[in-house]
C-alpha cells in the first residue's frame, strides 16, 4: 500500500499550479508522504492550506514529511504549516520579517469568521479598496464551505502579500463533500466540471432548483469572487474532484465593459481529469496594483447579475427607495 | 422624515454588515412582523460602512417573494453609504429579473 503523497515543488502559483495538482497522489488517504524540492520553496497559500487540509484527516503517527532543506523552507513554519500538521518544525537560525500574512487558519462557524474578518483585516494594512475585496471574497467562500460542503473541519485559510508583485495571494480549502455532490442536489450534473461551471454562474445555487436562490442563498458567492478577480485582473481557481477551472488574466489594454454570466466565456484553461480531490479548493489573487475600485466592480455586477431588467418603466417595476 | 418603523441595522450587525444569519434574525424578527402589520419600515444603515450582497439578499428576498415586489412602497433605506446602496440596488433589480423569468 502507498501513501497519499503531495510534493511542493520550487514554484505553485495560480498561473503554474497544474503541475502541482497534477502529481497529487490521493491514493491511500490514510497516510500523507509530504516531500519538498530541495533547494528553493516558492508557492502559493493554496499549496500549503492543500497540505494542511490532507493532514488533518491523516492521525499525526501517520504522516511523515521529510526534513526541508531548502533555505526558504522557514516558510512553511511561518505560515505553521508544522503547528497544523502537528509534526516537529525544523530549526530555524533566521526568520524574515512578520510581512503581511495570514497563517494557517481554521475557521469552523460564522462567529469565528466574523471575529477573523474584523480583527484580521485591518491588521493586513491594505488599501481600503482591495481590503473590501479581500474581506467579500474571504467571507463568500467561507460562508461557502459552511452551507454546501458538509464539511466536518471548517474550512482552511491561509493568505500572503507578495511584495514583488505587489499581489495579495489567498487560499480557502476545505475537504467535505464537494461541488458536484453539492449542486447535484438541485442540478444534476455528469461531471466535476459541468458542477464547476454551474457553481461560478449566477443565481444557480444547490439548496434550491429555483434559480436566485433561496431566502438566504442567492447563488451568487462564486461568481462575485470570480467577477472580483476578472475585473481586478488576477487569476482565481477552483478546483473540486476531478475538475479545474482557472480564470487567466485579461488583457489590460482592454476596459471591462461587461461580465459574463457563464465562466467558461471567459479566458480560462479547465481540467477535468486531474487527481481526485475531495473538497473544494478556491485560490483568488488581488493585484494591488489594480486601480478598480469596489464600486466600479459592483456597477458591473449588478449589470450581469441582475441580467438588466427588461422595462424598468413598467407599472410593476419598483425602484429601491433611498433616504 | 421617516415614518413607521426603524431598524438599526449597524446595532445588530456592526459597521461591516456581513453575516446573513443575523440579517435573517432582522427579517424574521423585525422586517416581516412589521410588514404584516402593514407598517412602514426604514431600514437604517447609519454607521455601516459596507454589506456583503449576502446580508441585503438574506434581509430582503424573503419579503419581496412573499409580498409581492410592492412591499418596496413600505420599506425606505436610510442612510445608505455608496457601496450599500449599490448592493441593494443590485438585489432588488435581480429579484425583479428573477420575475421576469417565471412570468415567460
């Protein structure tokens, strides 16, 4: 019998994480073999909340990670990697600086996520347009996880500013039961990637078959974070048993004048053979670089979300009334 | 001047009004009784600095499906930042779509 085996290479972010995913080995989920490259660590959140989320359905005495030697390795105990897995860290001579960074984070109810969102943000010192990005995307997935993913863990987060692309880079993972067996309860679909797809468009929601949602779920989640990204022109990834969907980046020369309602319209590559993973995975990059402001996004949502109102001078038509 | 019934909503959910199960508390507690009563309601948002689409969707779909889209001549919003205003635009022109789609 093998282990289910997961290496992080020298380099996994959004736009090279195929690769990663691809050598994923879920084979024998009773056991985790983590390896590392040996020289030099570079990736993305999303790598370690993956690793952290394996571990924490694997007993302790059943994971074995080998000693990292790469000298960036102090990484993974910045980001307590170790303290998720519970295994012994390394010794670690020299630190980087504290940076902007959320470490490893398990959040189970909506309490703790509320508490994590006013304390955590603020502390990240953003600029308070891409902050009130940052918090939308972080609440909508988590939020996610607590409705649809049946998940016995909560979900996993973890996030860092990359300062040479000036790039906040986050992850949330969770390890239920995931997108496909979700929406198939309202949507049958045939495939991870049919669920996918269906996940990412609006108004489309597995609690209910009536499109828009139910009282407290408007299918709208996903597809705000994926618009969030689009139009702040980051990648976003999904990726749920055997399906992948990763939103490329869109030209910058052109301005966004609309969005799309179906996610596969956009620039994306999409998989739907990779190795099983038992969850869902969300990773959303927020350029700071982006001079979108929040509001611009919301005009623009609210064009494709609310799908233009056919005749707003109809008798029935009502306006919000704002005072 | 507002007349009827206010609801605080930054009392309840604080400056960031995110969290939809206490946007539901509001509707079922305090939004749906007061219309039932036929009352008008303010639902002030002095004091939030932004809301999740989430919150506005979990406060106000419910009365819009079960009163019919005139319950809006009932409900004011009051003192609503930029951002929140938008949000509850973009909710109330979704349900009102959502209509359009099951009327064809």
């Amino acid at each position: 019998m093998g282990n289910m085996k997961i290496h992080l290479p020298n380099s996994a972010f959004i736009g090279n994480i195929d690769a990663f995913i691809a050598g994923f080995d879920p084979s024998e989920p009773g056991k985790l073999e983590v390896t590392a490259n040996k020289k030099w660590l570079s990736v993305h959140p999303v790598v370690l909340a993956m690793v952290a989320a394996l571990g924490m359905k694997v007993d302790k005495a059943k994971i074995t990670c080998e000693p990292i030697e790469a000298t960036s390795g102090h990484y993974l105990v910045r980001m307590g990697l170790y303290e998720f897995l519970k295994i012994k860290p390394p010794h670690i001579s020299e630190h980087e600086s504290a940076g902007r960074f959320i470490p490893l984070k398990l959040i189970e109810n909506s309490k703790q996520l509320s508490e994590f969102l006013e304390d955590m943000i603020p502390a990240l010192h953003l600029p308070a347009e891409q902050a009130k990005s940052i918090r939308y995307v972080i609440y909508e997935v988590v939020r996610n996880v607590f409705e649809h993913s049946k998940s016995k863990q909560g979900a996993i987060l973890c996030a860092q500013y990359f300062k040479k692309s000036n790039t906040f880079r986050m992850a949330i993972v969770d390890t239920g039961i995931g997108i496909r067996e979700s929406i198939s309860e309202s949507y049958p679909t045939s495939t991870d990637l049919a669920a996918i797809r269906l996940s990412l468009t609006p108004g489309i929601t597995g609690t209910t078959k009536r499109v828009g949602g139910t009282a407290e779920n408007a299918g709208a989640g996903l597809f705000f974070t994926k618009s969030i990204a689009y139009i702040n022109r980051s990648f976003f990834m999904i990726y749920s048993g055997t399906g992948f969907y990763k939103l490329h980046l869109r030209n910058a020369s052109k301005p966004v004048r609309f969005l799309n309602a179906d996610p596969f319209v956009d620039k994306h590559s999409e998989r739907d053979d990779f190795p099983f993973w038992q969850g869902t995975v969300v990773a959303v990059d927020i350029s700071l670089n982006s001079t979108s402001e929040f509001q611009t996004l919301l005009n623009l949502i609210g064009t494709v979300y609310s799908g233009g109102v056919k005749d707003k001078r109809k008798s029935k038509y009502r306006k919000a009334r704002f005072v | 001047m507002v007349t009827g019934v206010i609801i605080r909503i930054e009392k309840v959910s604080g400056k960031f009004a995110q969290d939809k199960d206490i946007a539901r508390e509001i509707r079922q507690t305090r939004l749906i009784p007061a219309l039932k009563k036929k009352q008008d309601v303010a639902l002030d948002f002095s004091g939030v600095e932004d809301a999740t689409q989430s919150f506005i969707h979990a406060l106000i779909t419910e009365p819009i499906r079960d009163f019919g889209i005139e319950v809006l001549d009932k409900v004011v919003f009051k003192e609503c930042n930029e951002t929140v205003r938008k949000i509850v635009e973009i909710v109330v022109d979704y349900m009102q779509h959502e209509d359009e789609k099951e009327d064809t």
